[in-house]
C-alpha cells in the first residue's frame, strides 16, 4: 500500500476486489498493490492495484493474528484470476466461488 508491504489472508475474492484479514489497519482510499498466491505446480502467481474501500475490525479476530478486515476494489477485472478461483472451487468443494 502507500508506501508500505504486508502479509494479509483472502477471506473472500473475486475478479473484481478482495476482502482480507490483516495484521495492519489499512485507510479508505489507500491505494492498494495485491499479489494472489495460487496453490498448484507451479504455485501461480495473479497481481493487481486497486483502492481501500471499506476497512475495520474483525470482530472474529480481535486480539489474534488478523484483527482487521479490509475490502479492496480493484481498477481492473482479473479474468484470469476469476478462472483459477473457478478452478479452485471444483477442486475444493469448501471453497464456494458463489457467495
């Protein structure tokens, strides 16, 4: 982000933006660069920029890891990243690409 870098965990993707746990507090309207990692072999790897629109507690989280939560828009569809999230959910039935 603006300056910065940080681990964060995917609590919800799409092609379109990202929610994440984070250990850090992210501001409204940071902009934003996120690396997906992929499992597979090769591990791939799918990038994009977009912007912090909503960001707050995880009231899940507290006082753990990840105590924030942090929605990101992304200025671009990743439609290569909306097919491995496809690919992903048939081959983990507890991923669920449809929520």
């Amino acid at each position: 982000w603006d300056g910065g870098e940080s681990v964060a965990v995917t609590y919800d993707a799409s092609d379109q933006g990202v929610l994440m746990l984070t250990a850090l507090p992210l501001a409204v309207g940071a902009r934003v660069a996120v690396t997906f990692e992929l499992p597979g072999r090769p591990p791939r790897q799918r990038t994009g920029t977009g912007r912090v629109v909503r960001s707050g507690p995880n009231e899940d989280d507290r006082d753990g890891l990840w105590p924030h939560r942090v929605a990101v828009a992304l200025d671009e569809a990743m439609d290569a990243f909306a097919a491995d999230l496809a690919e992903l959910s048939r081959e983990h039935p507890l991923v669920d690409s449809k929520r």
